[in-house]
C-alpha cells in the first residue's frame, strides 16, 4: 500500500507543485494588491515559490530519465533459460527471447553442468558450447537435454546456476544470472521410467518365466493341446477302456 501510494506522487508530483506554486503566486499578488504587505514576508513567499519551482523541474528531470529507462527496457531484448518437461517424458532446456528486439551472441552457461543423455557435459552441446549468433523478438531454441527419470534419478545433481550474457542490436551488453531448480519437476509427478529401464525389466520378467518354464518341462508335467487334440484324445481313452473291458469278459 505505501509503495503504490509513492508511486503514485512520484507520477503526480509535477502537477501538484505546480499548483503548490500558482496558489503561492495567487496569494503573493493578492497580498500586493492590498497595500499592507511587510517586504520581509513578500521576501519570503517569492523565496518559497522559487524552491518549489526547482523542486518541479528536479521532478520534472527526474520523470523524463525514468520515462527514457522505460523506453530503453522497452527496446531491448529479454532473454531467458529455463527447463521444461514435454509429453513424451524428455526434459528441454528452453532459450526464449521475451523482449521486443533480437538478442545476439547469446552464451551461456550451466553450474553445475547436467549431462546430455548420460554421455557428457550440457555445456558441451550445441548452444551451450557455441554463442547463439541472434535470436529474434518471440522465439526460442530448444535443446533436448535427458528423459525425466534419468535426470530426475535420486542422488543426481537438480539444481543449476545459468550465467547468461548476450546484447542488444545497439550493442548494450547484458549479463545475468539465474538458478533452476528442478525439485518441482520431482515432486509433482513420479517420473515414468525411462526405455532402457522398461526393457530391462521386460528382459528380467522374460527370463525368469523362461526359467519357470523349463523346470515344469523338464519334468514332462505340461502339455498344450487344442480343443480337437484334447476331443481325439478323450475318444481314444474311452476306446482303450472299452477294449480293455471287452478283453477282460
């Protein structure tokens, strides 16, 4: 509340010590015009309506270099580094430009370093290894980086410091830092597991119904017959029993 209520006067405060210093001057000539002023107070009233106004032109200073900062922020390129998930469980790092001019010789930087698909360093990868030479107003570059779990896994590294440097078209530089910390990514899903994982566990499931599989058959205790092979030997039996009874009268 006290923030924007000083906000507020700093936008309004040439008007209002305009105003402060017509009514200074209203009251300066309606002392005059009656006759009886004392020099000392006429002294005064111009000496105060004087400060007021270099006070109003101070202020009036003061808002065309904050008018002109915000033109320049306007005009310049605002770049950003942050991971993002897709649906197909892979983990992007994402370098977008937000600002409304085009941003070039983007380098950047990871501290500590993920690893790209468990092999080696981010910071060895494309973009990361190279400046990006321009990036206009609006868009973003995206380097796949790993699959969730895998980056997600227990005991790895899930918070980064990025240092950013790149510059404007006019060539004003800037340097900037940030932190990524994935621990949201972790805690608002349990990641689904990654390809080799699921084919590992596959193999393993394979593998020990095949062992299954071998004891029952080593023991000739399993058969897999048809419903026609299982009727001919249902026949078979009842005409082996016929014939043994026969033989047996």
């Amino acid at each position: 509340m006290i923030n924007r209520t000083l906000k507020w006067l700093a936008r309004r405060l040439g008007i209002l010590l305009a105003l402060l210093v017509m009514g200074l001057g209203i009251v300066f000539l309606w002392i005059v015009s009656a006759g009886n002023a004392d020099p000392t107070f006429i002294v005064g009233i111009a000496a105060v309506s004087a400060f007021f106004s270099l006070v109003s032109a101070v202020a009036g200073l003061i808002q065309a270099v904050e008018i002109q900062r915000q033109r320049e922020n306007a005009e310049n390129p605002h770049v950003l580094v942050y991971f993002e998930g897709k649906s197909n469980h892979m983990i992007y790092a994402i370098i977008e430009n937000f600002g409304h001019t085009p941003a070039k010789e983007i380098c950047i930087k990871f501290d500590p370093s993920p690893l790209y698909m468990r092999e080696k360093q981010l910071n060895d990868v494309g973009p990361f290894a190279n400046s990006i030479p321009l990036l206009p107003s609006g868009k973003k570059f995206e380097q796949i980086i790993d699959s969730g779990p895998e980056l997600l896994m227990e005991g790895r590294t899930i918070r980064f410091r990025v240092s950013l440097r790149y510059s404007s078209l006019n060539g004003h530089t800037f340097d900037e830092e940030d932190i990524i910390d994935l621990s949201y990514m972790k805690e608002a899903t349990l990641p689904s597991p990654s390809a080799s994982e699921a084919v590992m566990r596959v193999a393993k499931e394979l593998e020990s119904i095949s062992k299954r599989f071998d004891r029952v058959t080593s023991f000739d205790s399993i058969m897999v017959e048809t419903p026609e092979l299982r009727n001919k030997r249902m026949q078979d039996t009842i005409k082996d029993s016929r014939d043994e009874n026969q033989s047996a009268e």
